[in-house]
C-alpha cells in the first residue's frame, strides 16, 4: 500500500514539474517573441500649446517618476523597485531625443504603442506596465511634450542596462499581468472632464494615474483589478525599500472610503492637498514611490476623489513600514525636524539621496529654507514633498542651517530673519 501510495506521489511530482516546466516554456516564448504583428496605432504628436501642457502633466505624474527617478526630472532611466526584486532587477529606458541612446529616432506611433503595449520599435516587449486605456488624445499629448524641445529631453547618451526577469518574473509577466499584443485599431475615448464625473475619476484613476493599479494587491491589470470590488484600492501592494535605503517592504495604503483603514474621513481640500504637496491631513509624508501630482488641476483631483468615494470601503488596515512612517510633529529641534519629516528616508547616512544634500552646499540659508518649503518653485518636476503647510519661516531657517551643517558649509550670523 505505501509503495502505491508513494508511486502515485511521485507520479504527481512528475506532472507537476512537467506542467511547471511547460509554463515557463510558454511564458519564455511569450517574453522572447516578435511581435511585428501588433500593428502601430494611429496616433501623433499634439503640439498645440493646450496638448503640450497637458502632456507635460501626464508625463511628470506616471512617467518620470520610473523613466526619471525621484529627485530628478531628465528621463535617462533608472533602477526601478516598484516591483519585488523576486521578480528581476528593472531598469526604465532612456527616453530623451537622443537618436541612438533615446528615442529620438522613434515615430510617435512607436512611442505610442510602447505606452499602449509596452512593445519596442523593435517588435520586443520590454517589463514596463503597459497602459491599454490610456485615451488617444492624453497619449497624442505626451508625445507632444516628449517633441517639444524642452530641455528635459535634450540628448543624453546613458544607457541604462537591459531589464532581467527571473523565472518567477518571466511568469508574472506572460501570465499574471499579461501581455497586451492587441493593436489599437479603434481610438479610445477619453470621457468628458468635469470634476463630479465618476466615469472621468475612474478613468483618470485606472488609465493614467495607475491609482488602481499601485493601490490594489496583486499583479493584474488596474481593468482586471476593478472588477474585483473587495480587494480594489485596498492597498498592499509591494514596494521593496531597501536598494533605497529604507528598511524592508512597504505595502501601498489603502485608498478606499474606510473611516478606519482608508481615506473615508478626508475632505476634498484635504485629498487634495495632500495629491499635491505630499503631506496627508494627518501630517504623514507621502513617501517614494508616490508621486505629488503638482500639474493635476482641481477638476481631475476633484473627479478622482469623487470616484474613491464610490468605491466599496475596506476596512481592513495596512501594516506601516518597518522603519515607521515620517510624521511632522511640532519642534524647534532641527534635528528631529530632519527625521519627523522624513528628510533623513531619503537624505540621511546611506540614503538613495544622502549625496543630493551637497547642492545646497554654499547657498545662504535663506535660499535653502524656501526651497524646503516649497521645492518646486526651484525646481518644477521635483518629488520632494511641499513644507509649507508644516513649517513656517522660522523653523524653515533653523532646518536650512542645520543642513547646511551637514554639507560642511558654515552659517553666518546674518542669515538670521
């Protein structure tokens, strides 16, 4: 009886490895293939001044934060860690004019087929998260912005190196996310824009912003993700800290009207601020991968908040950090300023940006101090959350000095207000 018992057990072993070792078959030809049969779509540049702002828009809120990285705005790529390292190490192409590094000598229905199908010129699919839905005009309007000579996408000649899935990746990719080799043969409709249209939010929310996708557990698309209402926008979804700097995983918040796990208690002023600036009415800083979506106007952000609200609320709560997470608390103690805002995550001994502290290095303190509190009147594109609402100018200056203590610059006495 034992030896049938173990026979049968060793015949199942053989099936599965012989269905294991199929998949991942399957998957490494779907990864490897041509897919010279996706046919470009119909899709060109919008250079009027309305598309190249809105592309501008779009790009700084979804694309440079993985093609750029945070703190910088020239899309040169960078090492990604939006997802587990489980799955490979990713790099984000560079996307600058350059014609041989870059995507300078790309069509615009190339480019537009890669966001589409995350397929390449040369007829490969690359491990970037594709956007299906995005709308004809919303991707007409980023290649508008990528073609209109802003300085951004000057040529660079980096090249990062090429992504590398594991087996586990190769899988997730073929088959839990799912390759899109659909050509675009009709033109997605963006809906009409107003700021209590659910169906705008929604849109908004799952087909450019990736609200959904970032704020959902799993590997699915945001579309599959949507049609789960117990799990979407729930949070938990993986982000690995530590090539960072940071301590651990970090699992997205939950997002739906929860009073008690999500954001059922902000008000559309608070939602707001907080897209923006970084800072959660809490006083929580919004910390990478986030993007601050500084160039959303009131409409979207109002029609996003007013798509949550619809949303199936889930009270289930999702465990901070390991490192905690950097809340504002009231100090004079610059020191402490530097870790309760979260400076230190990013900025402090061994942190992904401890070398970017440099730039302020020899400025006066009155110059650093405004940059701390509102960063992207310096520097339009930046991540750096917006201090202003949690510093006044005092304590502002006593963070600047304390800085510039650190870059080895000295303070003078009339740096004082």
């Amino acid at each position: 009886m034992v030896k049938k018992i173990l026979l049968a057990l060793g015949a199942l072993v053989v099936l599965v490895l012989i269905g294991a070792g199929t998949a991942m078959g399957v998957a490494t030809h779907k990864i490897n293939k041509s897919y010279a049969d996706v046919a470009l779509p119909n899709i060109q540049r919008d250079s009027s001044p309305e598309g190249i702002a809105r592309g501008e828009q779009v790009f700084r809120a979804v694309c440079a934060e993985c093609h750029a990285g945070g703190g910088n705005t020239k899309p040169t790529g960078v090492q990604m860690h939006d997802f587990p390292p489980e799955l490979g190490t990713f790099y984000s192409a560079n996307i600058t004019s350059d014609p041989e590094k870059g995507v300078g000598a790309w069509k615009d229905e190339e480019i537009a087929r890669m966001v589409i199908n995350a397929i390449d010129r040369d007829n490969h699919v690359r491990p970037m998260p594709a956007f299906p839905n995005m709308g004809d005009k919303d991707l007409a309007a980023v290649i508008g912005f990528m073609r209109s000579g802003h300085p951004d996408f000057a040529p660079e000649q980096s090249q990062p190196p090429r992504s590398v899935l594991t087996p586990m990746g190769r899988m997730v990719f073929s088959f839990a996310m799912g390759i899109n080799d659909k050509a675009r043969t009709e033109p997605v409709v963006i809906p009409a824009k107003a700021a209590d249209s659910v169906e705008y939010g929604r849109y908004v929310s799952a087909s450019v912003y990736d609200c959904v996708f970032c704020h959902s557990p799993g590997f699915e698309g945001s579309a599959a993700k949507l049609k789960n209402p117990d799990t979407v926008l729930s949070g938990g979804f993986e982000f690995d800290l530590t090539p960072m700097g940071g301590e651990g995983k970090l699992l997205s918040p939950n997002i739906t009207p929860s009073e008690t796990a999500g954001i059922g208690k902000w008000t559309l002023e608070e939602f707001k601020l907080a897209m923006k600036t970084g800072v959660t009415p809490g006083g929580y800083i919004l910390r990478a991968p986030m993007p601050k979506y500084r160039y959303a106007d009131d409409v979207e952000l109002t029609a996003i908040y007013t798509f949550l609200r619809t949303m199936k609320a889930n009270d289930m709560a999702v465990p901070p950090p390991a490192g905690g997470r950097p809340k504002a608390e009231p100090t004079n103690d610059p020191e402490k300023l530097f870790s309760s805002l979260g400076c230190a995550s990013c900025h402090g001994a061994n942190k992904q940006f401890e070398a970017k502290l440099q730039g302020a290095k020899g400025k006066p303190a009155e110059e650093v101090a405004k940059w701390i509190r509102n960063p992207e009147s310096f520097k339009p594109g930046t991540q750096m959350p917006t201090y202003e609402s949690l510093l006044d100018e005092a304590n502002a200056l006593t963070l600047a000095k304390y800085v510039l203590g650190k870059t080895g610059s000295g303070v003078s006495e009339g740096t004082a207000p």
